[in-house]
C-alpha cells in the first residue's frame, strides 16, 4: 500500500474519489438557505476570510495553483469560479466539516458560521462581484499567485 504523498494518482482514485466526495456532501448537507445578507460588507468579508486561510492552498480563480496546495494526495483543487457543482448549503458544510484523510481542515473550530457563510457568499458569487469586491478579490489574485 502505498503511503506516500508525492505518488501519482491511480486512475481509478481519480475517477471515483470527487464523484464519492460530492454524493457524501450531498448527503450530508442540510437544505439550510444562507443566512447572511449579501451585500459588499459580507462579500468583502469573505475575500479576507479566504485570502487568510484559504488562498495559500486553493490559490485563487485567477491566481497560479499553488504549489503547497498542489503537493497534498490527494491535491487541492484550484475552486472554479460560481461553485455550480455545489448549494450554498453543500459548500458550508464541507468548509465547516473539512475532508477527511486530505489535507482539508474541518473549518468549524477556526471559523464562525458566519464566517463561512461568508465565504460562500464570495465562493457563489464570484463571477458577478460588484466592483468594490471585485478589486479586493483581484488584489488576492495577484498575491496568491506563487
Ligand atoms: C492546508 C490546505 C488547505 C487549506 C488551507 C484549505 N483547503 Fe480546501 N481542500 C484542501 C484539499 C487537499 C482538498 C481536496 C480534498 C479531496 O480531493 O478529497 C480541499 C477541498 C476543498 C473543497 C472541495 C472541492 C470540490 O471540488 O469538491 C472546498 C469547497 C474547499 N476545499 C474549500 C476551502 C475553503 C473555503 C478554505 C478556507 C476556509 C479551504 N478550503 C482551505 C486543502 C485545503
């Protein structure tokens, strides 16, 4: 069995795993709506909650992938613009329980809800940023890129 982080991905984990990843978080997630009001405050909120913590291994949508976040087994992917693949409901939960055996934390001992819901404002929503946001969000870019 091998242990090591730095191994290529079998084809079979690279098919399977991210379809057992999102049914689990399907699953899981409750039906919950986002409670924060969504406006520049929150939105803003986010883009500094994720540069903080999340940037250094998920990089940014603009931003190069990010060589740490590259060199976990299995890696963490660079998170598409819009989340479409997941509700706001399914996208806090995996941030607030993290994944196990990766290197994604369970964020709910860092983070308060609101703080994730805040992020999931920005993650949902980042392809339609007003520009305020969408400045502080491109600045991110820039500094996460490396
Ligand atoms: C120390 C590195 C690290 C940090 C910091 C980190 N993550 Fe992750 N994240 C990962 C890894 C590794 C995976 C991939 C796990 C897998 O493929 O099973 C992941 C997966 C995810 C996924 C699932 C992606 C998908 O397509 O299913 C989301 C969403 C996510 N992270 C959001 C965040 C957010 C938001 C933050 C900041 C609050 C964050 N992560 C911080 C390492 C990290």
């Amino acid at each position: 069995m091998p242990v090591s982080a730095d191994g290529t991905h079998s084809r079979l984990e690279a098919r399977i795993m991210p379809a057992v990843l999102h049914a689990s978080i399907v699953r899981h997630a409750s039906e919950e709506t986002n409670p924060v009001r969504l406006n520049e405050d929150t939105l803003k909120a986010g883009v500094d909650t994720y540069k903080a913590m999340c940037a250094r291994c998920h990089s940014t949508p603009d931003g190069e992938a990010s060589v740490y976040g590259q060199s976990f087994y299995p890696p963490a992917p660079k998170l598409p613009e819009g989340m479409s693949q997941y509700t706001d409901s399914q996208l806090f939960w995996v941030i607030k329980h993290g994944i196990r055996n990766t290197g994604m934390p369970g964020w709910g001992s860092m983070l308060s809800d609101e703080e994730i819901w805040q992020v999931v404002s920005l993650l949902k929503n980042s392809l339609d940023l007003p520009p305020s946001v969408e400045a502080e969000w491109s600045t991110s870019k820039a500094k996460s890129a490396k």
